[in-house]
C-alpha cells in the first residue's frame, strides 16, 4: 500500500511516497504527486509479481527488453541472414516487448508463453504465433552461448497451435500456359523467363532473382545455387525448356557476376523477387487467376513432381528443404492417382 506525503522546501513542493509489498520497503520522492502515484504503481506491480524493480537485475540475468535489442542488433550484423527474415523477426519484437518487455529473461515463465498464445490465438492466425515463438527460443539460445544465460526456455514444451493448412491453389495446365502468355505481352521484358523458370525449378523467387549467370552451367543443366535459405548449397537441374529461355538471354548479356535478371547496374530491392511482383500481379489479373504469388510458383512446381511421380526424396532435393517433413505436405496430391491405380484392381474377384 502507499502513502503520499505532501512537504514543504526551500526550492517548492515534493511529494514523498513510501509503499510496503510482501514485508519490503521502499520509497522516493517527487516533484508532482502524478509522478509519486505513477512510481507508486509500477513499483507495486513489480513487487507482487516478483520482478526486480528498475536498476536491479539478479546475477546472470538480463531484461527481456534489452535482450531483445542486442539480439536483433546481432541479426543485423548477420552476413547469412536474408533480408526478408531480418523483418520477420523484427516484427516478432514488436509483437513480443509490449507483453513482456518489463520482465527478466529469467523472470519470463511457460505458463508465460502459454497465456500468450491463447490470446493472441484470438487476434492473428497459428503462423503468426509459431513464428513469436520461434524468435523466443532463438533469442534464448543466443543469451545461453553470448551471455551464459542459465535459465530454460519458456517457449519450450509449450504446445504450439497447428501450422496453417496449406491453401495454395494448383493451376491447371491451361490456366499456366494462358499465364505464360500474358507474362509474354507484359511490359517486364524478362517476367516470362522468370516465371517459367520458378514452374520449372521449383526454386525460392529470391534464389531465381539473385541468380547470376556464373552460376548458370548450360552444358550440365544445372544451376549452382551457393546462398540459400538453408544455407546449404544445391545443384538445380534444369528442363530443356528453362535452359532455352536462359539461352535467350545469355545473348542480351553474360558478364559472368552479372546477374541474369536485372539491367546492367541495377540494385536489386532487399527483396529482390519484388522487382517482378507488380508485373506478375497483372499478368495473373489479365490471365483471370487469382490467389497466387510468385511464391506459388515454387508449391506448383512440386506438386507437379509428386503429380508425375518423382520420388518424395528427389523432390526435397530439388526444391532445398533441408527435412523431409517439409515436402511431405505434398503427398495429398498423390491420393487422386491411388485411387486410379486401385481402380486397375477393381474387377478382381467380381
């Protein structure tokens, strides 16, 4: 409880507070009595929740806040970070310092996390919390190895909502190839290129964007990727049709370092797939097809793999996942070709 004691001195009026929380004392004194109440509160809020109160921190531990700041300066400073991420998880501590900003790292509890959860459970859909809760266990593992942080992860072992069913929608082959036209026609000279080498590679767009024509071997039809999401690199192999529009523009420019997509000394966007976005939205309203990004390039391209019967294990491989868990969202696909193989059998016996 507080008390509030109005004295009188030489320079004007201050105002004393003293409070008493679970047998402890404090107390301060201020120049208004809006200032004394607003200490009041928040001091007593910390003591009954047993957090530390402003310029005490137990040994080992450190502010969720400032943690915060120095572990998103650390991702900054990371060469193998896209950029992409980097907003990702930026907007994760936006999300997260508003609700546990005042607290410690140690402080921070999974019944914590779990509250959490169910209500922003209310707010946003499960990929936005899964995501929150992975910048949480990151940061963790970041104070554990840079400050030797003792303490366990309270996003751990707190059930998270399920992933997002996956929505996108699979394009017919008339509905890709009345695609493929427009990009043809459209004001982007290279989006046709670009596109038709997303549907047959089944590579990340920012993969094809920041590719560059060193990286092109036309004579083994592959394409060696060095940077990517995984940080592994892969050997993409090509169609004959990708290496036709390669060779298309292998005639306008081939610099070696030169990237295959962009004008001579263009810098790319951060996110260098954008450059195409605008292009590629028109195409799409033009061509009378609606719910797909660049992005669904990539999960067209694999669904047709599993369509003709590529192996799970090769299609991981071709599209970079780094667990085959990843691909495994795609086995639905195969259900329409076991029924008709099942069908073959269906006359035996009858």
């Amino acid at each position: 409880m507080a008390t509030i004691t109005q004295r009188k001195r030489k320079k004007g009026t201050v105002y004393r507070v003293e409070i008493c929380v679970r047998g402890r004392r404090e107390s301060a004194t201020f120049d208004t009595k809006s200032a004394a109440h607003a200490w009041a509160e928040e001091t007593e809020h910390l003591l009954r929740t047993g957090q530390p109160l402003p310029g005490e921190l137990p040994d080992g531990d450190r502010r969720f806040d400032e943690a915060v700041t120095l572990f998103l300066r650390h991702l900054e400073e990371s060469p193998s970070l896209k950029p992409a991420t980097k907003r990702m998880y930026n907007e994760c501590a936006s999300r997260l310092l508003p609700v546990f900003g005042g607290r410690t790292l140690k402080g921070i509890a999974r019944r914590d996390m779990a509250v959490y959860r169910d209500r922003r459970l209310g707010e946003v859909g499960s990929a936005s919390i899964r995501q929150d809760f992975v910048f949480v266990r990151r940061l963790y593992k970041y104070a554990r190895l840079e400050w030797e942080l003792e303490a366990p992860c309270p996003a751990d072992d707190v059930p998270m909502p399920a992933p997002p069913r996956n929505r996108e929608p699979l394009l017919s082959q008339a509905q890709i190839e009345k695609l493929l036209d427009w990009c043809c026609v459209s004001a982007s000279p290279k989006l046709y290129s670009f596109v038709l080498l997303l549907l047959h590679t089944a590579m990340r767009p920012s993969e094809a964007a920041t590719l560059r024509w060193e990286q092109v071997r036309i004579g083994e039809r592959v394409l060696l990727l060095t940077r990517t999401k995984t940080g592994a690199p892969r050997r993409v192999p090509l169609t004959g049709a990708a290496m036709a529009a390669l060779e298309n523009l292998r005639g306008e420019r081939d610099e070696g370092d030169a990237l295959v997509f962009f004008p001579p000394g263009y810098e790319p966007p951060p996110v260098a797939s954008n450059y195409f976005r605008h292009a590629f939205a028109t195409a799409c309203k033009q061509a009378g097809i609606e719910g797909i990004t660049l992005y669904s390039l990539r999960h067209i391209a694999a669904s047709y793999l599993i369509m003709g019967g590529v192996d799970i294990r090769t299609v991981a491989d071709i599209m970079g996942h780094a667990q085959i868990t990843m691909t495994m969202k795609y086995t639905h696909l195969l259900d329409r070709h076991k029924l008709d193989a099942i069908d073959r059998i269906g006359g035996l016996g009858v």
